[in-house]
C-alpha cells in the first residue's frame, strides 16, 4: 500500500511539473500562479502545497527535471558514438542545440538569460549547471578516451561547453552545422599534443 502510494504522488508531482511546463514556456515564470496550477491538474491548492510548499519550490524541481533531462541526453549522444570523438560531441551538441531551441527553460539555464524575465531568480543558478555539465563531460571524456593528453582534454570539454553554450546564445546556422562546427574545433583541441586517439578498451589492451 505504501507503495502505491508513493507511485501516485510521484505522477502527480510530473503531472504538476508537467502543467508547470507548459504555463512557463508560454506565459514566463512571473505570471505563474499556484491557483491556475492547481486547477490545470484537477487538484485542490491544499493537494499542490503539500507536494510544492511554494511557487519558488515549483521553479526548482523544474530546473533539476530539465538539466537531469538535458545530462541525460547529452550522455545518450556521447554513449552512440565511443569509438569516435568527433561523431560523440556532434550528437550531444545537436541534442543540446536542438533541446535549447525548443526548451526555454534549457536555454535559461545554459545562457543565465530567460526571455522576457523568464525563471529570473533560476538563472543565478545557470553557473551551478555549467559546472556540472563540465565535470559531467570531463569523466566521461577521461573513461572513455584516456590516451589524450589530460590537460588537452580538459581545454576541450571546455571548449565543447563554452561553444555550446555560446551557440545557444547567438545561433548563427543550424544545430547540425553548429554542431559540426564545435566538433571540428574540439577534435583539434583534444588532438593539440599529437597524441593518439584511442578508446577505453584499446588503451588498456
């Protein structure tokens, strides 16, 4: 029974998380109000404020839902493509490019600038998730391609993040270009000493 319990109140906060979504994508974080919240779901104010105590409480489970969405599929382009450096950071610029595009609350937090006043208060924390997404990327650069050198490696995990970041800002082609693009850059970085490039599994053969 207990956990039945716990299953249902885990839908309804992503239902709630859900409609919350969709009132900030369409009208900002300023105009959100917890009675329209509770009334998109079906459920009384008391129902919303035992699960989210306040609107601010609200903002912050949206943004860790997003970024732990946005990790997620960053790690998924990176896992297509071990076996080559360049393939693996064109398909996680490209989801991330892509996401931004049609994710406001991605793009607050990577560019610490919300559209018209968009989760203001949330992008004073867009620095905590640029150094995530970072240190996410550099073990994962450093399990999956320990042959480059150290120090090349973290220019190019931040290089990756700094264009990525920067094309999201300003985009100037499409996310499959910009993507190409930021590769390109990241390869020649990662690649500045000369050393090899070999996976995990051919490093340690």
């Amino acid at each position: 029974m207990a956990r039945f319990r716990e299953t249902v109140r885990t839908l309804l906060r992503e239902r709630l998380l859900d409609a919350a979504f969709d009132r900030v994508a369409q009208h900002g974080f300023g105009k959100l109000r917890m009675a329209h919240l509770a009334g998109d779901v079906g459920v009384s104010r008391q129902t919303l404020y035992s699960e989210f105590p306040s609107k601010e409480a609200v903002g912050e489970a949206l943004f860790r839902r997003e970024l732990e969405r946005c990790l997620v599929g960053i790690q998924q382009g990176l896992d297509a493509h071990r076996d080559d450096l360049r393939a693996a950071v064109e398909a996680a610029v490209v989801f991330t490019l892509t996401l931004a595009g049609r994710n406001p609350l991605i793009r607050a937090m990577l560019t610490s600038a919300g559209e018209d006043g968009l989760l203001p208060y949330l992008t004073t924390r867009s620095a905590a998730a640029f150094d995530l997404a970072t240190t996410m990327a550099g073990t994962y650069a450093a399990e999956t391609w320990p042959s480059i050198d150290p120090v090349a490696r973290e220019l190019a995990v931040d290089t990756a993040v700094r264009l990525t970041a920067s094309h999201v800002v300003q985009a100037t082609a499409s996310p499959e270009e910009s993507a190409r693009r930021i590769a390109d850059t990241v390869v020649r970085v990662a690649l500045s000493t000369g050393a090899e490039l070999l996976p995990a599994a051919t490093a340690r053969a």
